[in-house]
C-alpha cells in the first residue's frame, strides 16, 4: 500500500504512511518488542492502541 509522500518532509514520511496504514486496517498484526526505547513500530502500535485498533504482537507470543 502506498500513500502519496511526497509533500511530507522526509522524515516523518514513514511514521505518515505508518498512521495511515492504522487508519486504513481494524486489526494489526506485527511483530514489535515495546520494551525497546524507541522505535517507529512501537509508534505506530501506540498509535493503534489508541485508536481502539486490536493489536496482535507476535514478539509477545513467541515471547511467553
């Protein structure tokens, strides 16, 4: 999926596409450690969380 970038500055054009993507979906399926200081991924499932998306972390269940 591609969304149109090019008049965003060009380092905020991923976490742009990445909200994008959330907005677009009503689940998310990814494979993101949250205990990592900082990262685009864990941005972008804090942004599904808070927009009431159901967030499947495949890093969490390999992880039990």
């Amino acid at each position: 999926m591609f969304y149109d970038v090019e008049d965003i500055y060009y380092k905020n054009r991923i976490t742009y596409s990445n909200k994008k993507m959330v907005d677009n979906c009503d689940l998310v399926i990814c494979y993101v450690d949250m205990k990592s200081y900082k990262s685009g991924a864990k941005t972008a499932v804090n942004y599904a969380l808070k927009q009431n998306k159901k967030v499947i972390n495949l890093y969490e269940e390999n992880n039990k």
